[in-house]
C-alpha cells in the first residue's frame, strides 16, 4: 500500500549500475542519456546531466558502492560530505524514477570486485 511517503533513501553500501535501458552520448560536451526500452514516445525523456551528473553516471559501474562516491564527489567537487551525500542520493532517486538505473544485489557487486 502506498502512503504517499517517499521512499527511504539506499544506504550508502547500495550499488547501482547502468540500465541496459538506456543510451549514453557525448554531445558538444553535454552527457545525454536517451531511454531506449518501451514506446518511441520516451524519446521526449532525453535526460541532460550537468558536470556533476555525468561524474556520478560514469561511475555507477555495477561495483562502486554509494559511500565511495560521496567520497569521490567531496574530493573533485570541492564540496562537503554532507552536500555530496544530498546530491548524490537526489540523483540517485531521479535516475531510479525514470528507470535509468539498476541496483546491484550486493553479494553480485562483491563478486565483480574479486574479477
């Protein structure tokens, strides 16, 4: 049953990878993602990601859990954890609403890292 609450937010040990759903390009220094499952009317959801979105999506690699990316983003973007931390699980929503992202189940995140 859905009470209208948001859901809560993934730990930080969570591990996302990219969607298979979902095409990656480069445009004049713009990072683009273009859902490709479904109907042709998603080509009406192109997704621009700033500076800090294309960090965060180039690194959802199916390995690197959440807290090391807070980790990441507080060291290139000059931030603190805190701020790094709120943008990161915002992106984190939006991606996972609209379906651009998957979790990793942990155990398979762990075993990628033993490759």
């Amino acid at each position: 049953m859905d009470d209208g609450r948001a859901p809560a937010p993934p730990p930080l040990d969570a591990v996302f990878r990219q969607s298979d759903a979902v095409v990656t390009r480069v445009v004049a220094d713009e990072t683009l993602l273009v859902p490709v499952s479904g109907e042709l009317a998603h080509l009406q959801r192109i997704f621009v990601l700033n500076q800090l979105g294309a960090f965060l999506w180039q690194a959802f690699d199916g390995r690197t859990p959440l807290g090391h990316l807070v980790d990441a983003v507080t060291a290139r973007f000059e931030t603190d954890p805190d701020t790094a931390r709120s943008d990161l699980l915002a992106f984190v929503d939006e991606m996972r609403a609209a379906r651009l992202l998957d979790d990793v189940p942990l155990a398979a995140a762990d075993d990628a890292d033993d490759r």
